[in-house]
C-alpha cells in the first residue's frame, strides 16, 4: 500500500493536475469506516479507497452501483478510486443516475478488439477495453487522453475522460430522452456549434482537408471535434470536459447549465 503523501501525488500527477475535490466536492482520505464516516458526514464527500475492497464497498453502498464487475476483477485501486470519483461527481451534479438504473455496472468488454469504452444503453453499463485490468492502466489511459486531445478529438487530456464521457451518455440518456425541453435546448445548441464549426457539411470521422479545417475550427472553440459527431457525443464530450478541464469551454458549460434546467 502506498503512503498517503503517495498516493496523493499520484492521483494528483494523473488526474492532470485537476483536484479529486474538484468541482464534486471535498475529497475525504483514508477513511477506516468508508460507510459509517459517510454518514456521520451526512453530506456528500467522496473518500479515496485504500485498496480495492473498499473501493468496492463505496461503489455498491454509497454509490449505489447494482454490480461492480471491473472492481471484482481487481483492478488497480487508483483507477477504482478514478472510476468512482467520476460516478461521484455526476451523481453530485445531476442527481440519481445508478439509483435510477442508467449506470449499473462498470465492466470489461469480452470479445470485442480495438474497442476504448462504450456505454450500452441495454444494460445501462460501462465497459473498458481489457487495458483496464493492467497494472499500468492509469499510464496508458493518460497516453490515450493526451494523444486524442491533441489532434482535438476529445475535449480534455485528463485520465479519466473516457469516464467522464461515457457517463455523460448516461445523463444524455436520462435528462434528453425524459425531457422535450431540455431536448430541444440540447439540439439548439447543438445545431448553431455545429454549424459555427462543421458549416453545412457532413461531419466525417475521416482526416481530410475538410475535416483538418473543422478540427480546426473546434479548437478554436475549446471543444472536441468528436463532439460535433452527433447530440450525444455533444453533451458527453461536453460534461467530460466540464469536469476534467481546468478550463472548460463555453460550450460545455452551456450544456451543462440546459442538463440541469437553469
Ligand atoms: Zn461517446
């Protein structure tokens, strides 16, 4: 086991040097009692797991995941502490997604090759590609995340905004599906950015003279090209970058504000 002044230097190099207490709120650390703390608190405070059963424990009892088959696989305790962070965050943010089914599980994929994470929508999952269970997965999804915010598809370089951002579909699920008028916000906003950037032309994951202009034009934005792809990469490239940048645009801030009915 790491030491505290370890592990938070650690966490602090890897989440970018965005805080864990961030915009969620406070970060508790090493608490003996995870649930009994908690409730003593009565507020909501995320608290860092030393080891991976209690993140386990934090992720059913407190953040009421349904399973936590990634965490039962024995994965490395600062990605566990990564993953529930994030779920902590949206939760705080936007209310009772896992209580209300749209995340119950965080899991690996099985059979599926060259596949970052997803969100599926019929189990109401999130899935990792196999990296996740490595020992080095936090290195590697930091390689990945500045890599792809470099070239401007994704809207952070953080570690975790494949987490983010997959959750976002979640919150996409919940709050633009059940709700006409957020929808038609969303889609407003939407429209005039993708216009702003894309102009009449059809958004296209390929790399030509078009699309480097519009990436362009994205970056200009501080946002994601990836994010112009359609309504619901929009709003989770948006809500990842909320949380993961220090400096997130106006775009996402917007989104935000549409999601929580302001
Ligand atoms: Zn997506």
């Amino acid at each position: 086991m790491l030491g505290e002044a370890g592990i938070d230097a650690l966490l602090g190099m890897v989440t970018g040097g965005i805080s864990l207490a961030g915009k969620g709120g406070k970060v508790l650390k090493y608490a003996d009692d995870v649930g009994d703390l908690a409730k003593k608190e009565k507020t909501a405070k995320f608290i860092l797991a030393k080891d991976i059963d209690s993140a386990k424990k934090y992720a059913k009892n407190e953040l009421k995941l349904e399973k936590t088959s990634v965490f039962d696989k024995g994965i490395n305790v600062d990605v566990a502490n990564g993953i529930n962070k994030a779920i902590f965050d949206i939760k705080n943010t936007f209310g009772n997604v896992t209580e209300k089914g749209y995340i119950k599980d965080v899991s690996v994929f099985r059979n599926v090759k060259n596949s970052y994470a997803k969100y599926s929508i019929n189990d109401g999952s999130i899935y990792f590609g196999e990296y996740i269970l490595d020992d080095d997965a936090i290195n590697k999804m930091k390689e990945i995340a500045e890599i792809n915010n470099k070239w401007g598809g994704w809207s952070s370089n953080n570690t975790f905004h494949s987490v983010y951002h997959e959750l976002g579909h979640a919150v996409y699920r919940e709050k633009c599906a059940m709700n006409s008028e957020i929808s038609e916000k969303i889609v407003d906003l939407y429209s005039k950015k993708y216009y702003n950037i894309v102009g009449n032309n059809q958004w296209t994951k390929n790399i030509n003279a078009n699309s480097i202009k519009w990436i362009s034009n994205a970056k200009k934005e501080n946002f994601s090209y990836y994010g112009l792809r359609n309504e619901n990469e929009f709003v989770a490239e948006a809500i990842a970058q909320y949380f993961c940048s220090d400096n997130p645009s106006d775009i996402s801030k917007e989104v935000v504000k549409i999601l929580l009915g302001e």
